[in-house]
C-alpha cells in the first residue's frame, strides 16, 4: 500500500496520506513533508516535544500539522517519527523525532483546511489536505 502521493491542484498541493491507523498517518504524513521539503540533513538528532487539541478529527490534524511545520522551520529539523503519549481523534501529544538540516529545496507556507476530508475504511484511513506552498 502506498504511504502517500501527490496531487495537483490550481495554485498549491494536494497531498494524500494513507495509514492503517492514526499513527501510521501521522509518520506517513512526516514522510511525505520530507518528500516533498526535499532537505539538505545534518548528521544531529533532534527530539521536540508537541502537543495539539482541537474541536474535531480533521481539526486536530491540521493542527497537528500545522504546528510540525512551524517546528520544523524553528528548530531547523526534518521530522521522520512520532512517538505518541497521547493519541486520539481530539488530542494529539507526544515526541518527534528527526534531524536537523543545512537547507530545503521547496518551501510549504501552511498546511490548509481546504478540501481537508479523513476517510475511514474498514482496513485503513486515507487523509487528504491542501498545503499552501
């Protein structure tokens, strides 16, 4: 099963992110950030702490999201995984983990609530989002 791909869209990305579940959403989205950033990483470790409440699922991950890419541009770190402390459909907590990088190829602004939608099957989750680049 695909972890995620790219979708066109007028003036920004689509990106679709499959998991089996929350979890696995959430490290398959750090993948595809990393992807698409395309960074320049440094051989130094870095763990941040994070936590993010909201109304709704949807809420709560772009949040989640959003608050990954403002970290990752503050603490200059590529984030590949997430340990969870906390981990349901309204609150998200725990530790991330990656590497510090010189520089990134692309730049994304935010991470949007347009055409945001979180599907449930019976075997796994697919979560689509805009991000404004």
């Amino acid at each position: 099963m695909k972890k995620f791909e790219f979708l066109s869209h007028t003036a920004d990305f689509k990106i679709r992110i499959y998991g089996k579940n929350l979890l696995s959403l959430i490290n398959n989205t750090l993948l595809a950030f990393k992807s698409f950033l395309a960074p320049k990483i440094k051989k130094r470790k870095k763990k941040v702490k994070i936590k993010v409440e909201s109304l709704d699922p949807i809420s709560t991950l772009i949040d989640f999201f959003s608050e990954i890419l403002a970290k990752t541009y503050i603490e200059k770190t590529i984030f590949i995984k997430f340990r969870p402390k906390i981990l349901e459909e309204k609150k998200i907590e725990g530790e991330l983990e990656g590497f510090e990088f010189e520089s990134l190829k692309k730049d994304i602004k935010s991470v949007t609530y347009h055409q945001a939608k979180l599907e449930k099957n019976k075997n796994y989750l697919i979560f689509e989002f805009v991000i404004d680049i």
